[in-house]
RNA sequence: GGCCGAUUCGUCUAGCGGUUAGGACAUCGCCCUUUCACGGCGGUAACACGGGUUCAAUUCCCGUAUCGGUCACCA
C-alpha cells in the first residue's frame, strides 16, 4: 500500500474561516501520525469568487498555526511546488476536460445545452406538479435540450458554432450507492436524490466535483478529511471515481462535524464574530474590495499553540483527560476514529482559557516587548529589563500579552485617587504611622532594592514601630497603589523603585486625612 | 419540503450492556494569600422522548421530537 497522502483544497473566495483551520489542522495531525504526507490545493474554478489575496492569506494562516505543508501551493520544492503540480485547478484547466470528454464517450456524460432560462422554466413547472425534486435528471432530461435528446449531427453543429455548453454527469436512475465513511460507517444514498450534475461549465472550468475527484486521484490521495457539508455530495463523488475507472484505488472518505454559532442555531459564520466580539478567521483580514477590516486571532493576541489546542478539541477527544497538548504531543494521539459525530458549538471562553494557559507559559522576555511598546505608546519610559519584571509579575494573571500593559498601571502611575472603600475601613492612625515609619525606613535603605530586601526593611520597621504588619498592609497598598487589591506587593515595589515608593508614601501621608 | 447526518451537565466532552455517569470551561463555596489573581479542595448541573431486545440499558434496534447539513454552470 501506498503511504498516507491528504489534502487541504481551500478556495481562494476570501480569508479563511477557523472551521477551515481545523480541517486542516485534522488532515495534518493525520498526516503526521501516519507518517504520510500533507499538500495544498487551491480550488480556484470559480472565476467570479476569486478574490485577490485569498490565496497568500490561506498560506500564511497555516503557517502562522504551525501547520506544514509538504507538497502543493506555497512549497518549494526547488522546481516548483511539487511532483504533482500545477496545485492550482485554474491552471488545469485542459486535464479535466479530458476525463469529461472521456465520460461522455463511454456514455456516462453528455453534453447540455439549456440556457439558464430554460433551466429555471423546468424547476418552475416541476415545482408546479408538485414533483418531489426539481432536477435535472434521469427523469427530466429527456426533456432538456442535451447530447441524449439531440441529433449527433445537431450537438456537433452547436459546439462547432461555439454554443455555449456545459457536460453533465448522467446519473443512474435506479442504483444504491454505498459509501463508507470513516467516522460516520455506511452511508447508503440512492442515485434518484443525486441530480445530472454539471461537470464542466460553459466557461470550460470543472466544477468542484470532477475537480476535486480527478485531483485527488492524480495527485494520489489516499484520505479526504473534510466538512460535513460534503457529505451528501460524497455518493456522487463515488459514481465518478467509479466511472473514471478509479474505484478499487478511491480515497476513504471522512467527514468532520461542523463548528456550530456559540448560542441559537445554525453553522459558525463570521457574523457571530461581530456579534460576539470575537474573531472567526485565523489572521486579520482587509477585504480588498471593500476595505472592511475583520478580525483575526494572531491580532487579538492568541498564541497559535493555544488555537491549535482549543480547534483540536472540538470534535475531537483523544480519551485522556488531558487538556494541554503541544503539536507533536496532538500528532501522537490522533486518530480519525476518535472524532465524533456531532456538531461542537464554538465557545471563546474555552478558547481565552487555553490562551491564558499558554501566556503564562510564555518565558518573560518574550512578552516584554508587548509591555515595552504600549508604555512607549503611553509616552512611558520602559527599559527591558522592568518590562521583564512586569511580564514575571503579571502573567498568571492575563490571557492576553496585551492586557499586561493594563495590569501594570499601578506600577505606571503614581495614584491621583484612593479607593475610597479601601480608605474608610483601612485607613486609621495605625497605617498613617506605619506607612511614615516605612517611608523612614526607606530613606535609610541601603544596598538592591529587591523585593526580599524591601520585605525585611518593612517588616523592621513595623517591629519598631510595634504595628502589626498584617493590619496594615492593605493601607500600605492603598497609599503605593491607590487600590485595595493587586499583585505581589514586594515585587510591585522593586519594579517602582525607591525613590518612587518614597515619593508615593509621601503623597498618601499628605493626601489621605 | 425531499435526502443525509446528529442527540450525555449551560458549553467542550469520557463512556463503547452492569459506573456513586468521569474530566475540562463557565458558575458557586471553602482553603492558601496582606488583597486580587494563580493554585488546591469541594458544590450545583446531563444520558431528548416513547416503544422494544435483554436478567440488565446512557450504551443495541425502531419510531417521535429537536438540531444540523444539503438540495446551483459556489466551493
């Protein structure tokens, strides 16, 4: 047997939605897992979807997530993308009119020649009877201008003229067609649901279906993980590897549950990304005609890793009850039979603590510059070294790099106000003599002002000063911070700096009454 | 509407005939802590319904309901 090839064939219509992103995050965990390999085909026959951009940003998100692709658009394989080239179906045009050619002379396509009106004034009247399905069939196309009603001589006439035409699949009337996919079993269809499908349109473009199927055969695909919404097309797909000859070397088939809206009904979709403020696509996203700006999640500060993490578990559990799983450690436990049935509704709360999960994972220098750049936008000055400091003290508390700024505004700015909860329960003789025997304290220190170092000078100077140091301590936050509630305390002073302290010890003894 | 698919706490899910129905997010409480957060411990909370099959059904079968997908010269 040959090794394990999958495909992520997104069409360039716009920027990727985060469904897509985890089919292929699914294909190359199996890829992977498999030791087989994963490319990327761009399903571009749709000339009127194209939008400019499309294709760089599918790309480019993949990467972002850490998704490799191994063969196909955007790999180089020093002469070009791959063995199996061109990966683009616009660029493919003459082999799938070919194999459509081929079908009509072995009899099961034909050439059609009714115009839009004519189609529409069939399902008009189909409609009208009451007839179960408006179709173009094996029941209805005797009636349609095509290769089976007309004269060889008149259908050669036509396209000699240069009549427009398409080729349609000639379904069978009556035939069961099996399908066994690999996480839903058997699936029987009976060929009277599936209509006389186009094949190739009057622009000479396939369309997705022969596209797809004459692709994935010559590119030697051996698995075709995709969305549910292919389901139902899949028995087609079936009846044209089997009449391509390509049955006995077909691909399994499995199709993924959908990510549902996060509350009511229906399918994810970018609205539910207004409405709910977050994002649905992996990376910002500037519609080209439009100028619209959506959101993405590189941009709203989540880690690729932690999408990764989050995507992988919906629809998908490995039986563990592990929650936290690196790329490799996901390529270890996946398999397809795992995956479930069923439609996951897309919850960003799950998704925000997978993130924050991995923020506090996230070594100090490396969400330093984040602190850095909205100090410096604040008009702050904030060495590397102190924003070191502040990504250490905060991180546990944020899941996103960019609420540390936030957090840190204590550390920022001196208080202009004072809690007034905080002054009227904490605020007595007890603190204000405290906090003047700190700030005495202070003045005489010597040596790094590091947190341990602050914490025995306070704890000296309470002693000598007979307060209680747990009775006060709130009210030394107030007077530093102008809040009841914060960080490390200790800490929170080393990043301020002595003089700093001193100054606001000050204040607080002349502000607060 | 036809066809196809699905149905375990609010959400993501474990379960594959016999379990006190487990975990995570969210939520609530307690502990830790000078405070908040983190962390730890604990609580509230689920097998859609009705029939079968079986000694025994969350689990198997059939209906019903509900939800989802799909019915284009879009993918």
């Amino acid at each position: 047997m040959s090794d394990v090839r999958v495909r992520f064939a997104p069409s360039p219509t716009g920027p990727l939605h985060i469904g897509g992103v985890r089919t292929a995050l699914y294909n190359y965990l199996f890829a992977r897992k498999m030791g087989g390999k994963m490319l990327l085909r761009i399903e571009d026959t749709d000339q009127n979807r194209f939008v400019p951009g499309a294709e760089e940003y599918i790309i480019e998100s993949l990467k972002w997530v850490g998704i490799q692709i191994d063969e196909g658009q955007g790999v180089d394989w020093g002469d070009g993308p791959g063995p199996h080239g061109p990966y683009r179906q616009s660029e493919r045009k003459g082999i799938y009119q070919a194999e459509a050619e081929r079908l009509v002379a072995v009899g099961k396509a034909y050439y059609a020649f009714d115009t839009d009106e004519e189609l529409d004034a069939m399902r008009q009247r189909l409609e009208a009877a009451n007839a179960p399905a408006a179709q173009y069939n094996a029941i209805t196309r005797g009636q349609m201008k095509n290769g089976l009603t007309l004269k060889p001589d008149e259908v050669n006439a036509r396209i000699g003229a240069g009549e427009p035409f398409v080729i349609r699949l000639k379904t069978p009337r009556k035939e069961e067609v099996r399908l066994n996919d690999l996480i839903r079993g058997w699936v029987n269809v009976h060929s009277s649901a599936i209509d006389d499908k186009v094949l190739i349109k009057s622009d000479g473009l396939p369309t997705y279906h022969l596209a797809n199927i004459v692709d994935d055969h010559l590119m030697g695909i051996t698995h075709v993980i995709r969305g549910e919404e292919w389901l139902p097309s899949a028995p087609l797909h079936v009846l044209l590897y089997r009449y391509l000859g390509w049955e006995t070397t077909m691909p399994q088939f499995a199709h993924l549950p959908l990510l549902l809206k996060p509350e009511g009904n229906g399918k994810l979709s970018k609205r539910d990304a207004d409405l709910g403020g977050f994002p649905v696509f992996p990376l910002q996203w500037t519609d080209p005609f439009t100028g619209n700006v959506a959101r993405g999640f590189r941009e709203e500060g989540y880690l690729p890793n932690a999408l990764v993490n989050f995507l992988s578990l919906l629809g998908w559990n490995p039986g563990t009850e592990q929650e936290l799983f690196s790329m490799d450690e996901l390529i270890d436990a996946f398999s397809l039979e795992k995956i479930h049935k069923a439609g996951a509704r897309f919850d960003i709360e799950k998704a925000k603590w997978f993130n924050h999960q991995y923020i506090r994972q996230q070594p100090n220098e490396v969400l330093a510059p984040t602190i850095e750049q909205q100090a410096t936008a604040a008009g702050l000055a904030c060495p590397p070294d102190k924003a070191v400091k502040i990504a250490g003290l905060l991180k546990e508390r944020v899941s996103f790099a960019r609420e540390l700024f936030g957090e840190a505004h204590t550390i920022f700015y001196a208080p202009t106000a004072y809690d007034e909860a905080i002054v009227a329960t904490k605020w007595n003789d007890d603190s204000r003599r405290a906090v003047a025997a700190f700030r005495d304290a202070l003045l005489g220190f010597e040596g790094e002002f590091v947190a341990e170092a602050i914490r025995h000078t306070l704890a000296g100077a309470m002693q000598q000063a007979g307060i209680k140091q747990g009775k006060i301590m709130q009210a030394m936050r107030l007077a530093l911070t102008g809040f009841g509630i914060g960080p490390d305390l200790m800490l929170t002073m080393e990043i301020v700096g002595r003089e700093e302290v001193i100054a606001r010890l000050e204040n607080a003894l002349t502000s607060l009454n």
